[in-house]
C-alpha cells in the first residue's frame, strides 16, 4: 500500500521585522502652530475732527457702546493717540481702510493705523 501525504500547509509570513542591525525608530511628533500675531488698531488726534464723529466711527465700526466710544475718545483726545480694537492683521487692515473712508468721506482729516501688539 502507498501512502498519501497530506498537504503542506503555507506558510504564514513572519510578523517580526526582519533584523535590520540597530536600525532606529523615528517617532512621530505632533506640530505645535502658532496663534498669528495680532494688530491693535490705534486712532490718532487732531485739531479738526469732532469728538462726536469718533465717538460714532467707533460704535459703527468698532462695535463699542456709547460709554466705552466716550472713553476711548477722549483717551485719543488727550493722549494723542487710542487703541480702538485688536484683531488679526487682516481684520485690523480692513477696519482702518473702513475708518480711514467713512473719514474722507465726512471730510475729516481723522487718521487710523494698525501695529502689531508686543
């Protein structure tokens, strides 16, 4: 009588890497991001634009109550300059561009800039 082998069963691939003589494992670190830098938009005063035209650009533009817009007036007013608001530098370019025109448009010679906040 012959014998019948049974089949060979396959082989399963090895789980283990093979050894690759001190390779090192580079791990994964996650990127911290920055906040970007913010901008604070400063107005500053003269001699021709009415405290009530300020007052005003600040509520329209700015968002302020009218107690908050009276107080960062009349900072502007005695110390030469005020900071109005501090956003992103985009948003802060947008909100000088937009005073800088309701000004020219009222016919003020009202200026308004954007720095960045230290």
């Amino acid at each position: 009588m012959a014998t019948i082998r049974p089949p060979k069963a396959p082989t399963r691939p090895s789980i283990a890497p093979p050894d690759t003589g001190g390779a090192a494992v580079v791990e994964r670190r996650a990127q911290k991001t920055t906040p970007p830098q913010m901008h604070q938009v400063v107005m500053l005063n003269d001699d021709y634009t009415p405290m009530e035209f300020v007052v005003v650009v600040l509520q329209e533009f700015f968002h302020k109550d009218r107690e908050a817009a009276t107080q960062i007036m009349l900072k502007i007013h005695l110390e030469g300059k005020g900071v109005c608001g501090v956003y992103s530098r985009d948003v802060a370019a947008t909100k000088v561009e937009q005073v800088l025109d309701a000004a020219r448009h009222a016919g003020h010679p009202l200026q308004c800039l954007s720095e960045p906040v230290e």
